[in-house]
C-alpha cells in the first residue's frame, strides 16, 4: 500500500476513515471504531474498495448513510 496527496487529501473528508491506495492503484478504506452491531447486520461495512478516490468516496458515504439509518443515537451523540 502507498500513501500519495489523492489519499492524503481525502482524510479530512472522511475522519475516522483510513484510506490507502494498493500497489495495484486501487484504493482501499477501513474503519478505524467498528459499526454498531445493528449497522453490521443492515449491510454496513468497515473495510471497502473501489477503483478511483470518487468512486471509494461514494462508498464511504453509503456506508455511513446504512449505519446512520440503523443507529441513529449512535450519530447524534458524535
């Protein structure tokens, strides 16, 4: 995995979220605090991929919408 600006420039965007890009040039993105429980079993995923940096930032986003809907006491309380 390497770090370059595209992925350094997408952290703040995404706090809690850390993005790496693979040899390959995917990009990849994980978690750092787990989803609720509930969240997890309504789809929401701690670890996602994508080909480009605006496609992995669109799947971010989807993730927390899902855990969002599921918890949402868990969201106001951050």
């Amino acid at each position: 995995m390497t770090h370059d600006r595209a992925v350094a420039a997408a952290r703040p965007v995404f706090a809690g979220w850390r993005i790496m890009r693979s040899d390959a040039g995917r990009f990849w993105a994980t978690r750092e605090r787990r989803f609720p429980v509930a969240a997890e079993e309504a789809g929401a995923y701690r670890t996602v991929d994508a080909d480009d940096l605006g496609r992995l930032c669109q799947v971010i986003a989807e993730q927390e919408s899902i855990a969002e809907k599921e918890s949402p006491a868990a969201w106001t309380a951050r």
